[in-house]
C-alpha cells in the first residue's frame, strides 16, 4: 500500500474543500464521502499532485450528481 505524506494529505483535502464549495453549506456526509473515497482511490494509484486530485474531485462530483439515488 502506498503511504500518503502529509502534503498528499493536504492536497486531497484542498481538493476536497474546493469541490465541494459549489454545494448548499459545502456537502452533504454523502457527497463528501463518495468524493473523499474517490481522492483516496486516486492518491493510492499515485494520481497525487493537486491539479490531478481537483480532476478526480470534480468527476466524482459529476459522477454522484448523475448517480441513480437509493431509496430511503
């Protein structure tokens, strides 16, 4: 397993934050998971300067917004 340094760490969470800017009172626990999930996924292919871990965030986002919802 890759290790994640701390400004890999810090990178996912700006990307993180920055995505979810756009969202009603910054996300919903949801989104900020699907997405978070996304960024760790990426972070431990070694996708892990911030330009490409905003890249991974926002297609999460996409991909949640587009994602068919689970009944309650």
């Amino acid at each position: 397993m890759y290790e994640l340094t701390d400004p890999i760490k810090t990178y996912m969470e700006r990307a993180l934050e920055e995505t979810c800017r756009v969202l009603p009172n910054g996300g919903d626990h949801e989104v900020r998971a699907f997405i978070a999930q996304r960024l760790a996924d990426a972070a431990q292919s070694r996708r892990t300067t911030l330009g490409e871990l905003g890249i991974v965030a926002r297609k999460a986002l996409a991909d949640f917004r587009g994602a068919p919802r689970r009944p309650v």
